[in-house]
C-alpha cells in the first residue's frame, strides 16, 4: 500500500459557551479536502442525534392559522419560537412539557414545566408576549430523532382534536462550514488544508458533533473494507 501524509487537527478556536468551534487538519493529499469536509458536513447535518417538540396543543384553539385574545404573537409565530427550543431528552419515550402563563409580559423558555428527563439549554428564548388578561395554556410533546421531520410524518391517528403536529428539527447541529485551501510539507505545495466550522445549540458539543459524524461515516465505510483483505 503506497504511504500517504499522515494529517493532523487541531481545533484552533472555540466559543465561550462552546457552541461554536473551528478546527483545522493538515497536510491532507490533494482532493481529500473537499471529499472529508463534504462528507463530514452532510452526515453532521443529516445524521446527528437530538430532541424537538414534534406536536403542540393549545387550549382554544383548533388550528396553526389560529389568533389567540390577550397574545400578542398569532399560533404561527408562536410555533416558530418553539422550533428553536434546544432540549436535551433523557429517556427514548416521548416527553410531555408544559406551559402555563397568565400573567401580563414576556413568556420564556424557562417557563416551561417539565421532568426531569428533560432539560431546556436555552431558557431565555422568547415563545411569546401576554396582554393584560390573556393567557396562554400549551402542553407540548418532545421526542428524540435525527434530521429534519415535517408535521405530515408527525401526525398520528392518537391526536385528539386540537392537537397541531409541528416541523421538528432534530438536528443540535445549527450550521457547518468548511473551506479548501493549500498548504505544504517541505518543499512540496500539492496539499490540501480543511478547515471546519461548526456550530450547534448548544446540547451537544462541537468536538462530539464532528467525532459522531466521523464514526457513523467509519460504519458506512467498513461495508467496502469487507470486500476484500488484500490491501
């Protein structure tokens, strides 16, 4: 088997909060740049483990078109608050959170009732703001998935009227970059140089994000390796 340059990485910048990281890995042989960081980029964006409220009920009302008295935002707007939700879901059962807010102001995240298979990273986001008199009574379900799920798939035969199944993005992963550029070793310039930047919400790490992602690609590959021994 022909010796190749054996790369490094090296994670050169992190977020405070841990959300947002950048990693660099060098000397890779021309063309493995761009196969490793559009590889990595689609299974970290499609294949990652994570939590979302799949269906929410709200009393009084029927459907996602809905106003509700005494809430500033309508139904639509309110649900596109909860789509940014970051849970953390310790258990594979479905998870029931709630909400109850009666009083005149801004309702958060933090508000929200739950177990404690549950956990809520970002308890400061705004779901919605109450007038004087208005109320805002929600229970939401919360599942584990991976990727993207619209509210067709998320509709069931056990929802009772009312009941309004939601878009769910599963993915803890909000965003991934990379660039190719050139480097050296020695006096040869034909190298590639990746650089990876991912960002998440905040339930799972960066360096989880891309160790995940680069295992269940290793999975994919072994599938070829089996063909033969002789390498």
């Amino acid at each position: 088997m022909i010796e190749i340059e054996k790369p490094r990485i090296e994670c050169v910048e992190i977020s405070e909060k841990q959300d947002y990281a950048k990693y660099v890995i060098e000397p890779l042989e021309r063309g493995y740049g761009i196969t490793l960081g559009n590889s990595l980029r689609r299974v970290i964006l499609s294949s990652l483990p994570g939590a979302a409220i799949t269906s929410v009920k709200i009393e009084g009302v029927l459907h996602e078109f809905s106003t509700i008295p005494g809430v500033v935002e309508d139904v639509t707007e309110i649900i596109l608050n909860l789509k940014a939700l970051a849970l953390r879901v310790y258990t594979d059962e479905p998870q029931i959170i709630c909400l109850e807010a009666v009083e005149p102001g801004e309702v958060l995240a933090g508000d929200i009732i739950h177990s404690s298979e549950v956990e809520i990273l970002n308890p400061e986001l705004h779901i919605a703001t109450l007038d004087t008199g208005g109320r805002l009574i929600m229970e939401m379900t919360v599942e584990k998935g991976r990727g993207y799920r619209t509210a067709e798939k998320n509709k069931s035969e056990e929802h009772i009227i009312g009941v309004i199944p939601i878009d769910s993005i599963f993915s803890p992963v909000r965003k991934v970059n990379y660039t190719v550029t050139d480097t050296r070793v020695g006096q040869i310039t034909d190298y590639d140089k990746l650089t990876l930047e991912v960002w998440t919400n905040g339930t799972l790490h960066p360096d989880e994000a891309v160790s995940l992602s680069a295992k269940i690609l290793n999975d994919h590959l072994l599938l070829f390796v089996g063909l033969t021994e002789e390498i």
